[in-house]
C-alpha cells in the first residue's frame, strides 16, 4: 500500500507518519513470504519487515516543526553540551 503525504497539510502528515511509525514498532508492519523448497518441497515461510526508523522519526518531527510554525507556536528543541575526552 502506497502512503501519500501531504506536505501542505504537515499536521495531517504527522498524524498519517505517526499512525505508520506506531504499527512499524508494534510489529505490525512486515511481508510474509511463503515458498516451497527442496526436492521434497518442503513449504518455507519467511517474515520481515524493512524501515529505516530513524529516518522515519527525523521526518515526523520536521513536520510537527512544521506544524508547530503554521499553528503560530514555537516548539523547543534540547541540546546536550558534553565535555570531556579520551584520555
């Protein structure tokens, strides 16, 4: 199934990539594939599901970012200062 984004409408965006993002983590996102092998045709059957959720979790908050600047609010963002070395 082919998912469309609309960019003009990042709050709607967000919720679609959310609704995606939730039944990838829960499991629910994955192809099945059943085959049969061998000389005795024994039936194999194999489950995955590929994604590159990083990827997935940058891009859901581009578009609250987005969101956020159409609904005239102003999200923060967190920054980490670290210091220190390898000694």
């Amino acid at each position: 199934m082919a998912l469309e984004i609309n960019e003009a409408d990042p709050c709607g965006a967000v919720q679609q990539l959310r609704a995606v993002y939730y039944n990838l983590i829960a499991g629910q996102a994955k192809a099945e594939i059943s085959f049969r092998a061998g000389p005795n045709g024994v039936e194999r059957r194999v489950t995955f599901a590929k994604a590159d959720v990083p990827k997935l979790e940058r891009e859901i908050a581009r578009l609250e970012d987005l969101c956020a600047q159409a609904n005239g609010l102003v999200r923060r963002r967190r920054f980490s200062i670290a210091s220190g070395g390898r000694f």
